[in-house]
C-alpha cells in the first residue's frame, strides 16, 4: 500500500475513535446520531480507500448499501426530532379562521 493510503487510513481510523468517544459520552442523542453518521461515513471513505489501492471494483456494493443506509438513518432521525406547533391538528386540514 502507498504511504498516501497509508496516511488517508491512519487519519480515518483517528476519526472513527473519535465516533466512538462521542457515541459513548454524547450528552445528547442527536449527538450520538451525528457521530455515528460520520463514523459511517469514515468506513465508506476506509473502504473506497482500499478498493482504490487494490484496483478492484468488488466492494462496490457494499459502499452503496452503507452509503444508503447512512443517508437514510440521518433523515429518519431529522425527521422524528423536528418539534411541531401544533401538535393536535392534521397538517392537511385548513384551519377557519
């Protein structure tokens, strides 16, 4: 492997342990949904990285389920943690004014 793989692994490895810390520590789960999104994000980049180096095509599937189910999981948290104002009426009813 290149020194540049090498580096490029090395810095992503610093970024998954600093996931973990804050997954573990996060005060808040949000904050835990965030590191937790860019540690999946960090695997995405570890595994592109060493399908680069190694010339092979192989692991592409595996980058476009995580890379799917990454996205997915940040919009389902987005979307259940937005607060409503008005939390007792249909958003499609009309309101009389």
């Amino acid at each position: 492997m290149t020194e540049v793989g090498w580096v490029c692994l090395g810095l992503l490895g610093v970024t998954g342990a600093l996931c973990v810390v804050r997954v573990v520590r996060g005060p808040t789960m949000l904050d835990r949904t965030v590191a937790a999104d860019v540690f999946v994000a960090a695997t995405v980049g570890a595994i592109g990285i060493e399908a680069a180096v190694n010339r092979h095509t192989t692991t592409l599937p595996i980058l476009v389920a995580m890379s799917l189910v990454g996205f997915l999981g940040s919009v389902s948290i987005a979307r259940f943690t937005t607060r409503d104002d008005r939390p007792n009426e249909h958003p499609r009813k009309k309101t009389q004014a």
